[in-house]
C-alpha cells in the first residue's frame, strides 16, 4: 500500500485541485471502502489511487496525469471481474461509474453511452421508448466492458455480440487526447476492449422491441443425471434441426433451497408470442417440468428481477471451455459433474450457444470464436468464504474432463472475460487476430500506459 508520504500521492493531490468536480478516494481516506468495492470479495488489491471522473475530459486529464508520473490507469466500470482485472495493486484506477449518459438519436435506431453505463440502467431507459440492443443479463455488470470483450448474451443469435453492435467510440488515447476511433481502431475494440486507452463514449445499435416472454423452465431433478443427458441430447437435436434467433434457452443446474436443480433460463425476444409459445413447449418437452415461470415481460423488468435473485458479490472465480456440440461425450461429462457439484450456495454450471451471424467470420472485428459453439461456464462462487475450497475442487476436476474430450470438438479459443488468467493463451483466445491485435496495441499505445488493460499484451515487447 502506498504511504501517504508518497510523493505520487502528493502529485496527485496537486493534480486534482485544478479538477474539484473529481471524486478520489487514497487507502487513507474515509471513503475508500466506498469506493473500492467491486463483486469478487477475493481481490485484496490495494491500488495508488481512486478517481472517479464526471466526463471525457476529466479521463484524459488523469490519463495525463498518469503517463507523466510513471502511474499505470485501470478502467473500472461495472467492477465485476471475477479475476480483479478492475481493481490492481500500486495502479490508478479510474472509475466511469459517473460517465453513464444515454442518448437516443431521433430516429431511435443508435444511442451513445457513457463509459460507465449498467445493463440494468440501459435496459430501462431502451425499454420505456420500446427499444432494445444487445445485452447480458446480470443487472449491475458494465455495458461497456461487457460488449468491447465480445459479449455474449440471450439477444445474441438475433442482434449479434455485443462488439458486433458497436457502431462508434470515444477513447481517450496515450496521449491524453478524447479521441474519435478510427477504423482500425474500432476493429480492435471490438473484441480487445480498452486495450488502446479509457472508451468514454460507445455509440451502438438499437432494435425496435417493447415485450417478449421470459422466465425459468425447472425440470425435476431427482435424477439430475438423466436430466441432464435428456436435455443434451435433445437440445442438440433442436439445434441441429435450426432454431429461430427471438430464442435463447441457456441450460443452468444451481442449488436452491430445494436442492439441487437443472432449469432453463428461456427468453423469447419478439413480440410474436404465438411462435414464442411453439418454441418454449419444444424446450418444455425437453424434461419433466415441474416448474415453469415464462410469461410475458420486457427486458427491463426481467432484468429488474435478476437483482433480486444474483448477489452483488462473492467469494471464486470461474472455469469456461467452447465446444462445437453436445456430442455424447461433452453430454456424458457435464451429466457426471453437475451430479457432483456441491451443494453450496452460488455454485452452479450454465451453458448457453452462439449461433447465427455473429457465428460467421467477421472482418471488422478481431474477436476470436468466430463459429457455431457452445459455451459452458463452470462458477465456483460462493457466499461463503469457507465452502470456497470445495467448489473450486469440483471446478477443477470437471474442467479437466472437460479438456479431455475429443480436440476435434473443442475450441481454442474462449471467452476472454470468463477465462481464468493462465488457463488459455491470447494466440488461442484470439486466433488468426492476434498478430493483428498485437499490431494495434504497438500503433495505438506505443508508450505502454495501457498494458495492465485486458488482454494484457506488452505494446513494448
């Protein structure tokens, strides 16, 4: 922890008198706490310095400020990052929680939105004037953070990633400057985040959409086994067979108060109801159900439900693997494990694909998983500190049989966000791109200010 004798601190200090509008938080002051809390409860990172910017200017002043002290800036946005990548030892971060604007242009086919903007606070203000974009589904994560790394999410097959519906960006760049991003610049946001500098402002795409159906299917799970084969070899059929892009059905097996149970997170986005009902009986079908809350709701108030349901923060981290499809072996492999997962609160596995065009090669994007696939995310988080070490046992173990599978029917690439630190190579992550991406970080951040950003690649090396 830096002393308050440091005479960065002091620099800092200095610094911040000519920009009173910046809230800053030290180790020392009263409320660093405040403002230091992000969603892993493991990360014990005590940074230089919290600065909690009002606008682009305010960034680029402190990414000045930073460069010409020797201060590596980090982003923090929604802060939740499983694996601390917003909130870093010695390093200044900078918090865009204030930058959260939301500006619909007349026709109400873009909006641009501050660095700082959360899903739930998009989605209510889309949904009030019958629009929608792409976006996950855990309330309080950053929109912005969430769609540059790529952005996976229900809306995906029928609006694309999240990178693929960025339009435009505001960066601050090495140089401190508020930056429009060019065209190769953009290419590498898309999928590489903040890797070129703080982005300000992302303008994306929106989609006329006020209701759709959505809700929880649970099946009964006294043999969670053969619930779990069913489902497989069944979803995989419906699959193979086309499924339509209004559909998402993302498999989850959690503990509840109940046990242990298998269900699907069903959302139909289109307010063609009458197919949307089709479709949800097809997934019904797929096991004995013995609950089921589908019904008709907006993006909004669904996701306004999931604050109830998703705790603000825990204990853990996560494993994830991409496979092409459920063959026999994958179906085999996640039946024995969910059977194994303990019974601890916020230990769960969930599984959702990517499909339809955002499947498809796509030259102004370096994202890497660019093919039908399956994404299955192992959570090892917990509530409580000490059920810790048990999930992350199972994790690991079922991880492990995971990437044992046939390495025909796996991908290399994975889903940045999601992939433990180490567990898989940027080359992999993001293929054929990555000599591209390496390119880009010499071109736009020559200097190194940004290399604690995610992906980390040294633009000095």
């Amino acid at each position: 922890m830096a002393s308050s004798l440091d005479p960065r601190l002091a620099s800092l200090g200095s610094f911040l008198q000519g920009y009173p509008t910046i809230q800053y938080a030290t180790p020392n002051s009263p409320n660093y706490s405040t403002l230091r809390v992000t969603y892993s409860l493991d990360n014990h990172a005590v940074p230089l310095a919290i600065v909690r910017p009002k606008n682009a200017e305010e960034v680029a002043a402190t990414v000045r400020f930073a460069r010409a002290n020797g201060i590596k800036p980090v982003v923090r946005s929604g802060g939740n990052s499983l694996f601390g990548k917003s909130m870093i030892q010695d390093a200044l971060i900078i918090d865009m929680r204030d930058i959260a604007y939301i500006n619909i242009n007349d026709s109400k086919t873009s909006a641009t939105v501050g660095g700082g903007i959360l899903f739930s606070d998009l989605a209510e203000v889309l949904t009030k004037e019958g629009l929608a974009t792409a976006l996950g589904t855990i309330p309080f994560i950053g929109y912005v953070g969430w769609s540059t790394y790529g952005g996976y999410g229900p809306f995906s097959a029928q609006y694309g990633l999240g990178c693929d519906n960025i339009m435009g960006a505001k960066v601050v760049n090495w140089k401190g400057e508020v930056v429009e991003a060019d065209t190769d610049m953009l290419r590498g946001i898309r999928g590489a985040g903040g890797a070129f500098g703080p982005i300000v402002e992302l303008t994306i795409k929106l989609y006329p959409l006020m209701n759709i159906l959505a809700g929880m299917i649970i099946y009964d799970s006294t043999d969670i086994v053969v619930t779990a084969q069913n489902f497989g070899f069944g979803y995989q059929k419906l699959s193979t067979e086309g499924l339509p892009p209004a559909l998402s059905a993302q498999q989850l097996v959690m503990n509840s108060p109940h046990g242990k149970v298998f269900a699907c997170a069903f959302i139909w986005g289109s307010d063609d109801f009458e197919t949307g009902q089709v479709y949800l009986a097809k997934i019904a079908a797929l096991g004995n159900v013995v609950m089921n809350t589908v019904g008709p709701n907006t993006v909004a108030g669904y996701l306004q439900h999931l604050k109830t349901v998703v705790p603000p923060s825990a204990y853990g981290s996560m494993e994830t693997i991409s496979i092409r499809e459920l063959n026999p072996e994958a179906i085999a492999v996640i039946a024995r494990n969910v059977e194994k997962m303990p019974s601890i609160n916020g230990a769960k596995f969930t599984m959702h694909e990517l499909r339809g065009p955002s499947a498809a090669p796509n030259s102004e994007s370096i994202f890497g998983a660019r093919e039908p696939h399956m994404v299955l995310e192992i959570i090892e988080t917990v509530v409580e500190q000490a059920d810790l070490k048990r999930t992350e046992d199972w994790a690991d173990t079922f991880i492990g049989e995971l990437r044992k599978m046939d390495p025909g029917n796996i991908l290399r690439s994975t889903y940045i966000s999601v992939t433990r630190p180490g567990s898989n190579s940027f080359e992999n992550i993001f293929g054929s791109n990555y000599g591209t991406l390496l390119e880009m970080k010499r071109k736009h951040d020559p200097q190194g200010i940004f290399d604690l950003a995610q992906p980390e690649v040294n633009s000095l090396k």
